[in-house]
C-alpha cells in the first residue's frame, strides 16, 4: 500500500515581514512547462530592446502632462515646435531645442483626440471628446488676456481626429464620418459615410491636396 503525504512548510510561502514580496510556489516539472524556452528567449529579446530604446540616440524626455499624451503634432514651419495633446483635455506647446514647455492650453472636457497646424503655421486645431472644434492663435496671450480660442465648432458627435488641408483654408474631421470645414462657418461644406462604426483619422495629401485618406474600424 503506497501513501501519499502532502507537506507544507511555512518557510516557502509565508513573509517574514510584511514588507516582503509575496512568495508564490512554482512546480519546475518540465512536463508542465513545454515553452519555456520560447517564453525566456522572448522575455530576453523584450529585455534587450528596452535597453536599446533608453540607449543612445534618446536624448531626453518631456515632462509635464498630468495624464497620457493622446495625440501629437508639428509645426509646418518651425522643426523645432511639437504639440501634445492628453486625455485630461491639456495640450502643451514644446520647443525641442531647449526642451521645455512654451505654453500649455486647457483645450478640452475629455480627451484631446486630435491636433493639427494650419499650413501657414499662424494657428492650430484641437479636437476632443466634449463634441467641439477649437482653433487657437499660435502666439500666447498678452497679460491680462484669458486663453480664448479663436473659433469654437459645436458637433453632434464626438471627433476623433483633424487635418488642415496643405495650401486653402479648409480642414477635415472625422468620426462618425468626414466632415469637410470652411474655417470661417460653423456647418461642414460636405461629408461622407461609408457605413462603418468609427473613422479614426483623417489626413490630406501634402502633394495632391485635393485627395484626403481616411483610416475606419
């Protein structure tokens, strides 16, 4: 007659303090583990792209956002003027030359979904979960002035993206469609649909600029 006997010792799962890391019972049977060496050849290729993303070229990091960056775009004109739009609805304005902050916006309720720069550089678009398009001067306000924008679109749905055409005054959003804008009218000159849930984003041609891509889900 053959018994079986289950031990267990403290020694192998109880903390000494309460600081310490839990300690978990692992069965190193290799009959349990048949892609063992696949998982650590994986866990160490992820291992040494880490190190070559924090190795060189990465020069430095932007800090500021309170939130997750959702969106980001560049200057047409300035190589070294980036923006940045969150989820708590802040968009920053970066010089990567120094690497600081020039100017941050409370652009949106919600998440910022989209930003684009007007091709002559003099403004720049938000879009974002609160259903509006916003249009913002490039130059900060003078002392004493409040961080209006210039112009504010009210839609019936929310957007999830914007792109300025590359030579008119014209720019597109997306969402539920594509809505085609005159910068100076509240309502869209023309939008598609194409039946699908959600259109993500929305970008003209810089060479033709008559056609625009749409990606949908």
């Amino acid at each position: 007659m053959k018994v079986k006997v289950l031990c267990r010792n403290p020694n192998d799962y109880v903390r000494e303090t309460s600081k310490d890391l839990q300690r978990v019972p692992r069965n190193y049977d290799p009959s349990l583990h048949p892609f063992e060496v696949p998982r650590e050849y994986a866990r160490a290729l992820n291992a040494t792209k880490l190190e070559r993303v924090f190795a060189k070229p990465f020069i430095a990091s932007l800090d500021g956002h309170r939130d997750g960056i959702n969106c980001m775009a560049k200057h047409p004109k300035s190589l070294s003027t980036v923006f940045s739009g969150a989820c708590d609805g802040e968009v920053k304005i970066w010089n990567l030359a120094t690497r600081q902050c020039t100017r941050t916006i409370q652009a949106h309720e919600g998440f910022v979904r989209g930003l684009c720069v007007r091709f002559c550089g003099t403004s720049f678009f938000t879009v974002g979960d609160d259903k509006t398009v916003k249009q913002w001067k490039m130059e900060s306000p003078g002392y004493g002035e409040n961080e209006e924008p210039i112009h504010t679109i009210l839609g019936k749905t929310v957007f999830t993206g914007v792109d300025h055409h590359w030579r008119g005054a014209v720019f597109a959003t997306c969402g539920q469609q594509v809505d085609i804008w005159d910068e100076q009218r509240t309502s869209p000159m023309r939008s598609y649909s194409w039946g699908v849930d959600s259109i993500t984003s929305v970008r003209y041609n810089p060479i033709e600029t008559h056609i625009l891509g749409s990606c949908a889900v």
